[in-house]
C-alpha cells in the first residue's frame, strides 16, 4: 500500500450558480470542505459548459438552482458517469423554474439530466421544520446518524426508479405558489444514491441559503439572512461524507496501482 503522500491528485469541478440563493455562502462552505483533503483540486464553473474540465475530472459537485445542461452536456455528464465518475448533487441541482401567471412552473424541459440525476424538482412548502428520518441505517453514508429534525426547503419531486434512499421524510399537504401545489400523504427522498454504469449520483435535498439580495429581480431585498440545514452539523457530515464518497473511487483505483 502506498503512503497517502504517493496518492495523486483528484480533479474536481465544482458548479456553484444559480437563483434566488446564497450562491456566494454555498461555494465558499463547499470550497472550504473540499479544501480538507489536499489531495483534491478544483475547478468551478457556473454552468456545464465546459465540458471538457468535466471529461477530465474525477468527480464533480453541484449547488445550482435553474441551472440546466443541454442536451449535448447532459451526453457528457452520462458518459462522465458511465466511465466512473460520481457526481454528488446538492440541493436545486434537479431544478427548472418558469414563471406563469400567479405560480411558478417546473416543467420537465431537461429530461436527459434529471433522469440522469433520479428526480426532478416540482414544488416546496414554505421553509418550516420537518424530521428527516434514517432508511438504510447500515449504509456508510449514513451510519451512525439518527433521525435529525431541520428547518428547510421541503422538496417534493418526481423519482425514479434505481434510487437506493438513504434518508427520507414524510410530507402531507399544499405548497403554495406552485403548479404542483397538492400533496397526498407520501415519503419523500432527503438523500438518495444512483448507480449508472461505473460511477453514480449522489443527491441530498437539503441545504437551502439565501441573503438579503438573492431575490432580485423579484424584490429587492429579502427580509433574513437563511441558513437553514446550513447550522447544523449534521449537516456538514453529510458534506463530508459525500465528498469522502465521491474521493473514494479515485483512492481505490490509487491503491490498486500502489
């Protein structure tokens, strides 16, 4: 076995844009974690354009809100994944918002990337407390955590089928403002795992942000600075166990060499 300091470099991308949110906090939360192992560098971009740093990379990471590849992007990304790669989704990165009369609209305008992904955003109920509760309590990603309760964009979304759901809550009502705005009674993903070929989609829901100027042109300045799952520490482990995970393929495959 090598020594860790034999163990090469691991090229990350880091996509941090988007609206109505933090997108400053967010990236530099995110920079700061990544920057624990220094084995990991990075790249960030505010969309997938560039597609060739995403070629090049060993995992990529994502905080977006409306942010969509096209459909040639959205063939890298499968080939990225399909060859090994592992993306670890966070928050609005499943997202299309369009604005109707009276509502906000989330139409199913990138397919190839949310099936890639395993969901799609469709609404959620204004930001209040939920339990998020552990579904495969065995699995290292979230071995040793318990049921924790947050304050947080609730999202409901279409899933699909393949997810392996690692944690989970339980939502029965209206989310107002929405198209989809009426919920029965029915368990909805928080964090989720999705094999596609070599590599895989990690997606956690929570960790929604926003300061007082994240809601232009919409206002102009938002009443609160929010955190949300962003003040807890569970939430961070999370983070870190999502990064670890997406590390962990590439520290296999250094050892194997070794």
């Amino acid at each position: 076995m090598a020594d860790a300091s034999d163990e090469r470099r691991i090229d990350a991308v880091l996509i941090a844009a988007g609206k109505f949110h933090d997108i400053d906090f967010a990236r530099a939360e995110l920079l700061k974690l990544l920057n624990e192992d220094q084995r990991i560098r990075v790249r960030v971009f505010e969309d997938y354009s560039n597609v060739e740093a995403i070629e090049a990379a060993d995992f990529l990471i994502s905080y977006t809100c409306d942010v969509q590849a096209t459909p040639d992007q959205e063939k890298v990304l499968e080939r990225f994944l399909r060859r090994g790669g592992r993306w670890y989704a966070l928050h609005g990165t499943n997202s299309v918002l369009r604005f109707v009369p009276g509502a906000v609209d989330t139409p199913d305008e990138a397919p190839g990337m949310m099936r890639l992904l395993g969901s799609r955003f469709l609404s959620h109920p204004p930001i209040g407390p939920y339990m998020v509760e552990v579904v495969d309590p065995k699995h290292p990603l979230v071995a040793g955590i318990g049921p924790f309760e947050t304050t947080d964009e609730l999202y409901m979304g279409e899933y699909y089928d393949g997810n392996e759901v690692l944690l989970a809550t339980e939502f029965e009502g209206e989310t107002p403002g929405f198209t989809h705005h009426s919920w029965p009674r029915s368990t909805h993903p928080i964090f989720y795992l999705r094999r596609i070929g070599e590599g895989a989609v990690l997606y956690l829901t929570l960790g929604h942000c926003r300061s007082h100027y994240d809601m232009r042109p919409i206002m102009d300045r938002w009443p609160t600075v929010d955190r949300c799952s962003w003040e807890l520490p569970v939430y961070y482990e999370l983070l870190r166990r999502g990064i670890g995970w997406a590390t962990a393929a590439q520290r296999q495959s250094t050892l194997e060499n070794a």
